[in-house]
C-alpha cells in the first residue's frame, strides 16, 4: 500500500476514535523546535576547536566523522536540516562565530560575529536561538563564573552574559522570530560548602546586571538554566530550581529553562510545567534523555517524551512553552543523532496531538478513571506511524528510512 493510502486508513481509524488527524497535522507543522548546533561536534565549537570541555559537561563516544572544518561542519548541519520535517529554529552557542570572528574574547562579541548565521537562518526560513557560553574556558577554570567572587571573573562573564542578549536580539530583529537566549552556568562547589548564601546573591546581582537593558520580548527572551548537580559541583549548584524559578517570577526579566536532565530522577518536568502555566510563567525546555543522570542522550520517543508534549499539546500551550534540544552523544553518528533527537521530539507531539484529549479530561472530570486509563491506552495501538510517514512525505522526507540518506562510517 502507498503512503497515502496507509494514512487514509489510518485517518479512518482516528476519527472513529473522536481524533482528527489532519487538524494535529496542522497543529504539528505550526510548533518550531529548535535543534542544538552542538551534538553536530561535540560542542566544540569553532572559537578555539582543540580546547575540549570543562565546565561540569563532557561529550563520551568516539564515533568517526566528527567533522574537521567549518565547511564540514556546515555540510552536516545542512543534511541535518533537510531530514527534520516541518518548522525548526537552529540554537547557537557563542562559540560558534562566524568564520574570522573566532579570536575575539567572549566579552567582546558583537552582534555582526554572527552576521553569517543569520543569512543562513535566512536562506532556510528558520529562527535562532542563542546561549551564552559561560564553561569550557580559562575564565571559567574556578568553577565558578557569574557567581565568582573574583570580581575579574564574574565583570567578564557579566559583559558575557550582556553581548549575548544584544546577539539575541538582533537575531529576533532580523528574522522577525523572537530569539530565547538561555543562560545556563556551571557554578557550584564539589564538596561541603559553608557558605550557600554569598554566591546567590551575587550571582542574583550578576543578573540584575546583564538583565538590566531593556530588550523587547518580541526580539529577545532571556532563560536561566538549573541543574541539580553536575562534574565538579556535585554537594551544591548555585543555580537551582528554586534559586531561578524565584528568580524569574520575582524579578520577570527572564523565563526558566528547564532540562529534561537536570533534576532528580523521580521528578519529571512533565509534572512541573502546569505549576508554570497556572502561574501565566512561559518556560524554555531541554529536551535530553537522562540515562539515571543527566547524561543528555538522544531523545527517543519514550513515555516521558511523550508525557511531556502531551502538557504542551493538551493545554494548547505552544505560545508559552518554547521546545529546545540539547545533547551530545559522541556515540553514534553525529548527524543521525541530531536527526533522531529532532524527529522523537516531533513523533512525540504529533502522539500528543493524536490524543483524543476532550474525552481524556471528560473521563477525568466524571471520575471514570478506568476509562481515562484505557483510552491512553487505546491510543498505543493506533497507527501513529502511517500518520508520521505521510507528514514526512508531505515534506519530501522519508519517514521511516532516513538514515539511508547520511553516509556514515562505523
Ligand atoms: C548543561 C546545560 C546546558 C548545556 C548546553 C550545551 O548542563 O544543560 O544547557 O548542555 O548549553
Ligand atoms: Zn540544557
């Protein structure tokens, strides 16, 4: 049977359950999500390529093809692009300028160092996202950045953290697509500390600073990013969950980021992000897939995935939730992981679109439990992938054979 022909079926069969399947399509093909640049080079990044990781983040695998120029760089990233169907934004990080703008310090980046990636946001209809590199630097070599008490160290990565936000903004300027600068630092201590109190205050000084210039939300929309522990910063992280969730509904400058593996793991931020929509808060996610830690594997389309597009898609909340990747699995094929990390995330929201959600609440409100139950249940045995492989289709995309189209060595 052709692909159409599967999916008439398949519509056929969703309907008679209550769901329209060309209305989650449509719905699908509206939300953007912004694919990392990162797991694209282990997030080398092209300001100094040879320094490595530090910073609390390590990327494990030794999979060949890491790509050994900017113009291989490019080239997977465009091959990347082409097999992730429907709207995408492409997140930066601020190690990767423009070719001949690598050697400025990061506290003198200018919007024009990234002049390049907007022609290429152009030329494919996308939108950026930013991040500040606050790790992986000598100035970062403490531990401790925006929280140091070094006032050197944390005056360079304030200027940092401020040259971003004007990076964010001209981006929203030019594509007429807000960008989502996320702030994410390592700063904590490995072992027990005596004094929690001192670097929150000054890492809440640090960002009243950068904060202070106002920058329209229509142009640029900053996050902070928590972590529960990390390398290095195992006993105490300055930037917690609490520390920024306060942060951000006190002093409304920012959003919160949340990391799909940056919290214990019980919790899962499919439960938190209702506390953030109840309260009118937007929110930035990280979707990884933590391996027992925050260990930023590739998302697959796996029950938490899935629960957590269902918050976004059953509370239509795609205007206050904006959906970021992030991970680095040097493991496997660079390219095909960007592409599955993508694709999962997409297969999980069009699951969640596919929901018959009305019926779900109904059953809810009634207190049929039972029914609630088993109509989640039903939805696993529908023919989800006749409706993926046709979207695809619909994009000049394979939907199920994609990693034909990347070469690869083993
Ligand atoms: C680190 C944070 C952060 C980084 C990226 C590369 O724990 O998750 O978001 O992964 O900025
Ligand atoms: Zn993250």
């Amino acid at each position: 049977m052709s692909i159409i022909q599967n999916y008439n079926h398949a519509r056929e069969l969703y309907a008679g359950h209550g769901v329209d399947t060309e209305l989650a399509l449509e719905r699908l093909d509206k939300v953007p999500v912004s694919i990392n640049c990162w797991q694209l080079d282990d997030l080398s990044g092209f300001e100094d390529p040879e320094r490595g990781l530090s910073g609390g983040i390590a990327a494990f695998g030794s999979a060949p093809g890491k790509p050994k120029s900017r113009a291989e760089y490019m080239a997977n990233l465009e091959k990347a692009l082409s097999l992730v169907p429907g709207r995408n934004k492409l997140a930066l990080h601020a190690i990767y300028p423009d070719e001949g703008r690598e050697g400025r310090g990061r506290d003198r980046l200018e919007p024009g160092d990234f002049a390049g990636w907007v022609d290429f946001a152009k030329s494919h209809g996308i939108g950026l996202d930013f991040n500040p590199t606050y790790f992986s630097h000598p100035m970062a070599d403490s531990g401790f950045t925006l929280a140091s008490a070094d006032p050197a160290v944390r005056g360079y990565w304030i200027e940092h953290g401020k040259r971003c936000r004007r990076i964010g903004q001209y981006f929203g300027r030019e594509l007429g697509i807000p960008c989502v600068t996320n702030h994410w630092i390592p700063d904590g201590y490995k072992d027990v500390t005596a004094d929690k109190l001192a670097p929150r205050l000054r890492l809440a000084e640090a960002y009243d600073e950068i904060f202070a210039e106002p920058i329209s939300p229509g142009e640029n929309i900053d996050s902070v990013e928590s972590k529960l522990f990390g390398l290095g910063s195992e006993s105490f992280v300055i930037g917690s969950h609490e520390f920024y969730m306060l942060y951000a509904a006190l002093r409304k400058n920012c959003i919160v980021c949340m990391d799909t593996g940056h919290f214990h793991p019980t919790e899962v931020v499919s439960s938190k992000l209702s506390a953030f929509l109840a309260l009118g808060q937007e929110v930035m996610l990280h979707v990884s897939r933590p391996v027992r830690w925050d260990s930023d594997h590739v998302p697959i389309l796996d029950d938490e995935c899935r629960s957590l597009m269902y918050e976004i898609a059953a509370q239509d909340a795609f205007d206050s939730v904006h959906i970021g990747l992030d991970y680095f699995d040097a493991s496997i094929n660079r390219v095909a992981a960007t592409v599955l990390g993508a694709r999962s995330v997409k297969q999980a929201l069009l699951c969640a679109l596919l929901e018959p959600v009305d019926e779900l609440k109904a059953a809810e409100a009634e207190g049929d439990f039972t029914r609630r139950l088993i109509t989640l249940e039903r939805s696993k045995l529908l023919p989800f992938g006749a409706v993926w492989e046709y979207y695809c289709e619909t994009h000049n995309m394979p939907g199920y054979d994609w990693l034909r189209e990347i070469e690869y060595a083993v």
